[in-house]
C-alpha cells in the first residue's frame, strides 16, 4: 500500500511537472524555430551561419537534457533497495565524477570512517549524490575543494557535500529544490529537484549552508540502517 501512494503521489509530481517542462522546452524551440526559418529563406549571411548553426545545435542539446533528466524522474519504480555500504558508494561516485572535477581542477575529497550501511536503491543514491556533487564542482572558480563526508549521528546517516565555491544568498538557498530554477547559461534546474525526491523517498531531508564567495554545504539526512538489517 505504502508503495501504491508512493507510486500516485508520483504520478502527480510527474503530471505537474510535464506542464512546467513543456513550458521549458517552448523557449529553444522557438529558438530554433526562427532560426532555421532564417535559414530556408537564405537571410542569413556567409560569415554569421556557423555561428547560428552552433546556437542552434545548443539550444537542441538543451531540450536534450531536460527530457533525459525528466526521464530519469518519470520512469516507473523499480524498487532495487539493497544494503548499501557508503565507503564502497562513495568511492563508485568518485570515480565518476572525477574526471569532470580534473577538469575544473577542483580535488576531491572523501571521509567514510569505518562501515556506514544504508538501505536503499543504490542507483538513485548515486544519482542524487552525483547531481549535487557536479553542482558543487560547477560552484568552482579556479582551484578549489569538494569534500563528501559520510558520518552516523544517532540513528541517521548524515552525508556531507562541502564546496569552495562561489555559495549562495538566503534568497537562492530557498529556491533550491524547485524545478527549473537555474542560474546556469546552459542549466536544466532539475538536478537539485530530483535530488531532493530521491531523499524525500527515503525519509530523508537535505538542509543546505550556504555563504556567498565562501562555499556551500549540502547535509543528506537519512535513516541509517544496521548491517544485515532490511528496511521495508
Ligand atoms: P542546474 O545545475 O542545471 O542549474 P540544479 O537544480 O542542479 O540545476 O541547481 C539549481 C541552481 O542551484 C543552480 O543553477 C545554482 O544556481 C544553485 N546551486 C546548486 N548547488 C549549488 C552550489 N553548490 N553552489 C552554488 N550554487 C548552487
Ligand atoms: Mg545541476
């Protein structure tokens, strides 16, 4: 029964999302709309038509990735929950995401002390740690620091994403979560979204500190679970 709520409470997110994303993808399209209209009525001059080939090519790769990511949200649940061990997770994250963090050169960092064990679909959990760890490295200016930390208080297993980058204002730090909101030339909005209901799915919660210029820091809240023992 809890999964059947679970299944048409998402069914509502994702029926309430299509509408925002359809409004979403009306803005490159018309973009693209204008601009290959330009281009059959041959009004665009020599010089200018790479240029325009190119937005034209970025504004597609945009519509792209909204639908991959919305997607990822809408797929129907297949519920994988497994006994996750978080230094074996955490390592398998890392290993992804370096490259792009080579990239930034921004390093990163990881604290697992000891097994930490959790119960949950271990694709969803990478998923949710990837998308705020990217931001974390795209936050970055220059060389910088991202730092995951996975620690047990209590019953929860709280896991920690700091960065050095550029952090935010009150007033940006509450808009978090919500889709489409992105201040990225070339951003979805839908990475801290999904991330937030992959959480909220679990009976998590996710409170953020943030200070402009200093950095940010991500705390996932989750229900830790003891090894050997299967949550339902
Ligand atoms: P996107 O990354 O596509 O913009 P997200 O949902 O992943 O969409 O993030 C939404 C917005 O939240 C970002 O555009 C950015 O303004 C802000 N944000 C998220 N994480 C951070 C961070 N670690 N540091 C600074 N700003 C962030
Ligand atoms: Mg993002």
């Amino acid at each position: 029964i809890r999964q059947e709520i679970q299944r048409a409470e998402k069914m509502y997110i994702v029926g309430e999302l299509a509408a925002a994303m359809a409004h979403e993808i009306r803005n490159p399209i018309t973009v693209i709309q204008g601009f290959t209209q330009l281009f059959i009525k041959n009004q665009i001059p020599e010089n200018k038509r790479e240029e325009y080939l190119q937005l034209v090519a970025e504004e597609l790769s945009r519509v792209e990735s909204i639908i991959t990511e919305y997607l990822s949200l809408a797929k129907p649940e297949e519920e994988a929950k497994t006994q996750i061990e978080m230094g074996e997770l955490v390592r398998e994250v890392i290993m992804i995401i370096e490259p792009f963090g080579l990239l930034k050169n921004v390093e990163i960092q990881s604290a697992v002390p000891s097994p930490l064990y959790l119960s949950a679909d271990p694709v969803k959990i990478k998923q949710c740690l990837i998308n705020i760890m990217k931001n974390g490295i795209e936050a970055i200016e220059g060389n910088g620091v991202l730092r995951i930390h996975v620690e047990r208080k209590n019953n929860d297993l709280v896991i920690e994403i700091r960065d050095t980058g550029i952090g935010m204002t009150p007033e940006e730090t509450s808009q978090l979560g919500m889709p489409f909101y992105s201040t990225k030339k070339k951003g979805t909005g839908l990475g801290t979204m999904i991330s937030y209901r992959i959480v909220e799915g679990l009976n998590g919660r996710i409170s953020v500190t943030s200070e402009k210029g200093k950095g940010t820091c991500f705390s996932i809240i989750l229900p830790a679970s003891n090894k050997d023992e299967l949550l339902c």
